[in-house]
C-alpha cells in the first residue's frame, strides 16, 4: 500500500495494531478522522489518553474500574458471597447483560495456556484462593470458556479449594465446547447462570 505521506502511513500502520483492523480499514478510519473537525479528533485523543493513564483495577475483583473498588464490588445489594470466576471484564460484561446474576466477580486476567506461556502465577488465582480461605465466601461459579485452556484453569482452581466447605459450580454447558463467552447469546448465558451445576459433577462426567 503507498502512501502519499509519512504521517499518514504511520498513523494507519499505529490503527492496523488494533485487533480485527486490517490496513485497509485502518486507512478509511484515519481519511474519516482527517475529515472531521479537528476539535473532534482531540476528543479523541484525550478519551483515550485519560482512560490509559486512569482506569484502575478493582482492588477486590480485578475489574476494571474508575475507583480502588468497582461499581459491582461496591454494591450492598449484591451478594457478596457468591463469585463468578470469569476470564476478563468482557465475560462481566456479558453476564451483566443478561441480569440474571447478583453476585459479585474475580477476573482472573486470562486462562492457564502452556502453548502461549501464561502459567498460574500470571493470573490472579492466588487472590480467588484466598478470598475463599477467608471464611466470607459460600459459592465460586466458574464461567470460563469451554475450551481445553478454560478447563485447565477451572480444574486447577478447584484443587487449590477443594479442601474448603464451599460449593463449587459451573456453568451449565447451554455454552458450546469451544466457544468464547462474550460471544454468546444473553438467554442462552443467562440461563447457563442460573441452571449452573456442582463442579465436582461436570469433573465426573467429562
């Protein structure tokens, strides 16, 4: 691809970086960006400025966060005793949508992934650990993906515990082998929540 300027080519290679953008779609976003007023592209470039030099990570969660504890941490209502241990803030996201759950969660920065080199003291496992050794947690709901990597993770967790009286679920398998969670319908997540199952039972049978 040639490029009549340099500041124009870098600019594009810089949006290229982004996932799902490939050189072309990063060029009509930068000719859109040249279009427009120049105070909007400033917006822009403050939004995200701030959000990188700002946003925190919940002290209790991992969540992403504009305070030491998130928005969800920090509700009363929520049932505190129960966590939803999930992979990233999209997977929040995406049980959030379908308000069936009214617990609290642990985002656990990824899934213990040999081939790629992430191992467990790369994730935020040791804090699940000892939330659970703590005495204030009833049930931990593993809603990782349901792929060989996610089942690593959630077997892993579940030998750190196993020797607490805590119940120890998952999601119902309405999720397909092999599919990522922010990808799934809300009814179809939402349903896969509430008809979750003892952990312990899907080991068994797998």
């Amino acid at each position: 691809m040639e490029f009549s300027s340099k500041l124009l080519e870098k600019a594009v290679n810089e949006m290229s970086q982004l996932p799902g953008i490939g050189k072309r779609t990063a060029l009509r976003l930068v000719l859109h960006l040249l279009k427009q007023p120049q105070e909007r592209t400033g917006f822009l470039t403050e939004a995200l400025m701030n959000m990188r030099h700002q946003i925190r990570f919940c002290e209790s969660c991992h969540n992403i966060s504009d305070e030491k504890i998130c928005e969800i941490c920090a509700q009363p209502s929520r049932n505190h005793q129960t966590i939803c241990v999930v992979e990233d803030v999209r997977d929040v996201m995406a049980i959030e949508n379908t308000g069936q759950f009214k617990g609290i969660y642990h985002v656990l920065g990824g899934k213990i992934s040999p081939i790629e080199g992430v191992g467990p003291s790369q994730l935020t496992i040791t804090s699940l650990v000892e939330k659970v050794k703590s005495g204030k947690v009833s049930e931990i709901i593993f809603a990782l993906s349901s792929t060989i990597e996610g089942d690593t993770t959630n077997f892993y967790i579940y030998k750190q515990i196993a020797d607490s009286s805590i119940l120890v679920s998952t999601i119902a398998r309405g999720i397909a082998v092999g599919d990522e969670l922010e990808y799934a319908d809300e009814v179809t997540l939402g349903r896969s929540i509430l008809h979750r199952i003892p952990f312990e039972n899907n080991y068994k049978n797998s």
